[in-house]
C-alpha cells in the first residue's frame, strides 16, 4: 500500500504544475506587443514594396533604352540598305560599260586612237572609270559593313529588351504580391490598434514637443527645418507628404527642401553621404535602423531623432536610441 500510494503522489505532484501552464498559454497575447510586431512587420514589407518599386521602374527605363536601341539601329540598317543598294547599281552600271567596251588598255587605246589628244583622251577616261569602280566597291563594301553591324547592334538590343521585359514582368508580379501582403499586414495593424487600452492609444498618438529647435547652417539645417515642420503629421505606409508620411518619404522631402536629391527608400539612404559614428552624429545626420535597413530618421541632435514611425503614431521626436537598433549613421554634408 505504501509503494501504490508514494506512485499516486509522483504522477499527483508532476501533473500540478502543467495546469498553470495550460491556463497561461490560453491567455490572449499582450496588445501593446501584438501592436509593436505587427508595425515592425508592416514597416519592413513597406521597406519591401518601395525597393521593388524603384526596382521596376529601373527595368522598365532599361527596357526604353533598350528599344529606342532597337530602333536607332533599325533606322541605321535601312538606311545602309538603301545605300547598298545605290552604291551596287553603281558598281553595275560601271562593270556593264565595261563589258561594252568602255574599259580599254593602253594598247588598245593607243591604237583605236585617231590622233595623241584622242590618245590622251582615252586614258583619262580609263583612269576616271578605274577610280569610279574603285570608289564605288569602297563605297558598297561600307555600307554592306554598316547594315551587318547595325543588324547586329539591332539583334543584341533586342534580346537584351525582351530579357528585360521578362524581368520587368517578374518584378510587377512580386511587387503585387508584396503589395496584397502589405495591405493585409497594415489590416492587422490598424485592427491591433483597436484592441490598445484607451490610455495607450492616447500616449502613442501624442506629437511629443513641438516647440522651436535650433538647427545648424547649411543644407541640414534646411532639411531638419522642414522634417521638423511635418510635427504631428499621420504616418501613412508609401505617403511623401505633403501631411501625410512614411519614414524615408519624409526624409527624402526633408532633403529635397534643401535641394539635396536622397533615394526612396531607407536602404537607399542607408548608402548617401559619408558614414559617422554615434558619437559624432549631429542635426540633419540620417539614422538607419534595423539590420534589413528598414526605417530612418533624421537627428535633431546628438540625442534625439525625428521620425515618421508607423501607423497611429503621428511624425515626432524620440530618443535616436530608443527608436531602434541602429544599423548605419549617414551624414548628407560636410
């Protein structure tokens, strides 16, 4: 009895601790933590979308050049066709003259002569006929040259075109899918967002300070003035203003205020200006975040950054280190 009873404790005592386990598994996710994945997620795929947007719209401006090769060396191979067949009814017309007699030799010159001008005469005419048929073969074997290699230039171009056609389509059908992805991942953002606690709701959709910030001289200062002037402005996946933004549209708009022309997109920025450390980052430095270099901003110093962050967060300032694991520092000027 004593052996049954010490199993029945063991299989008692290891069975307790699961049931708390159990019961905490059930237990809902936390929707603060629910809402920070779910944007980190859907700002990496905005990342996504805008890269293999400017990525389709530099094969479709390969794929202009390409064809406007095509064309040109169409035009080339024509034209040289035309020429080949003018310079080839010259060369004709001189090799029937000369079947007809209109070639001679000197000695045949000399004595079908009637007199030495008549003499003199006949060679000039059999000099001028020599230089012509010479003139004329150069002449088509140029453009019989000219047409092979504009027909080739043609042919190259014209396979480089398709090839780029089929990557340009490749690319449209990515971009779709990234985009329906997009779409469905900033669904469960906003839906996240209806699940926060009214308090929370209220704190991240706070402008943070707006009050006046002194900015340094020179292009970033100009950019800083205008990133900082977009305070309280809704972050929108994709938007370049003018009162709505994402994170590099509004770096990219900041810059270009200060006629500084920057890429698109983060990554792109990630690889502008010059790199600084951390400890040498001052106003208008952009500051890239995360190893897939998927969100930016621009510090207002050396400890605070202003930032379009994501969805129902308005355009603000935050600590530069609390915003993200920094993955690159840029510097536009100086």
């Amino acid at each position: 009895m004593s052996r049954k009873f010490t199993r029945g404790f063991l299989v008692l005592a290891l069975l307790l601790p699961a049931t708390p386990a159990v019961s905490l598994a059930a237990q809902p996710a936390d929707p603060a933590r629910a809402y920070a994945d779910l944007t980190a997620q859907a700002t990496k795929l905005n990342e996504e979308v805008l890269r293999a947007q400017e990525d389709l719209v530099q094969r479709k401006a390969e794929l202009d050049r390409a064809t406007a090769t095509v064309a040109a060396a169409q035009q080339i191979e024509r034209q040289a066709k035309r020429d080949e067949d003018d310079f080839r009814q010259q060369v004709d017309l001189i090799t029937q003259a000369s079947f007809e007699g209109a070639r001679f030799n000197q000695l045949s010159a000399l004595l079908v002569a009637d007199s030495q001008q008549d003499f003199l005469n006949r060679l000039e005419m059999m000099r001028i006929l020599a230089t012509d048929r010479a003139e004329s073969l150069a002449r088509l074997s140029g453009a019989v040259e000219k047409a092979r290699q504009a027909h080739q230039v043609a042919e190259t171009a014209r396979t480089r075109a398709a090839e780029t056609t089929a990557a340009a389509e490749k690319l449209k059908a990515d971009l779709d899918g990234r985009n329906q992805a997009l779409q469905a991942q900033i669904g469960e953002v906003r839906s996240a967002l209806t699940r926060l606690p009214a308090p929370v709701v209220q704190q991240l959709r706070d402008p943070g300070d707006r009050s006046a910030i002194s900015v340094p001289s020179g292009t970033a200062g100009l950019a800083l003035t205008f990133a900082l002037a977009q305070r309280g402005d809704d972050y929108r996946y994709g938007s370049t203003g003018p009162d709505q933004w994402d994170c590099a549209g509004l770096t990219m708009k900041a810059y270009a205020a200060a006629r500084v022309s920057i890429p698109r997109t983060s990554g792109g920025q990630a690889g502008v200006g010059r790199a600084v450390s951390r400890s040498e980052v001052r106003g208008g430095d952009l500051i890239i975040y995360y190893s897939s270099r998927s969100h930016v901003a621009m510090a207002v110093d050396n400890t605070r950054a202003v930032h379009a962050s994501t969805e129902g967060q308005p355009v603000k300032i935050a600590p530069i280190d609390a915003i993200g694991p920094i993955a690159v520092i840029r510097r536009i000027e100086g």
